[in-house]
C-alpha cells in the first residue's frame, strides 16, 4: 500500500483491527480494553506484556500463556507503533492509543 509523506500507510487497515478486536473479544470474554507493553514486571528483558481490563476499569486475571499470546497479536498488528511506552487497545472501538494518552496524561 502506497504511503502518505509522512512514511503512514495512506489507508489504515481498520478491517484488520475490528477483526483482531473481534477475536480477543472471544479469546477474553469480559475484557473492554488491553494493555500491552514490552515490560513485563516478572523478566528482566523486554518482554510482551498484556493486562486486560474490563469495562468497570478492573483488571481481569489471564493465563499467561493468554496475556502472551494477546499482547504478540497486538505488536504484530502495529508493528510501526512506538512499542517503547504502553499502548492500550479499546475492544469496542478497535482503536491502540498511547497508554499514557489514554489515562488523559498527556506527554
């Protein structure tokens, strides 16, 4: 796909987020939003990391084999993000937005 000046991809593949939002939504029923980052707290090395919440804002228990496997589908789905902060992807909208940008931090 062609890309806009500023090296995004002119048309942003949103089939392919609602698809993905469609399957965590399966793959974790109760979940609205999931965190990801590369720091998982239990290894020393970067690391994917998802914590999943629900729609009250409470963190949901996952296997962590789930979390893993949630937060690898994400990176591969923004692959171009800047993976260096968190990201949180809203399962309604099918929309990652900086984690710091979503608690209304700013930078």
């Amino acid at each position: 796909m062609l890309t806009s000046p500023s090296e995004t991809m002119a048309c942003p593949d949103t089939a392919r987020w609602h698809r993905l939002a469609a399957q965590l939504a399966d793959m974790i029923p109760e979940a609205a939003t999931i965190r990801v980052s590369l720091t998982d707290p239990k290894q020393a090395w970067p690391h994917p990391h998802a914590i999943a919440k629900n729609a009250a804002g409470e963190s949901i228990t996952l296997s962590r084999t789930t979390a893993r496997v949630a937060a690898r589908w994400i990176l591969r789905v923004w692959a171009d993000a800047d993976w260096t902060l968190p990201h949180t992807f809203d399962l309604a909208t099918a929309t990652l937005i900086r984690s710091d940008l979503a608690a209304g931090r700013g930078r």
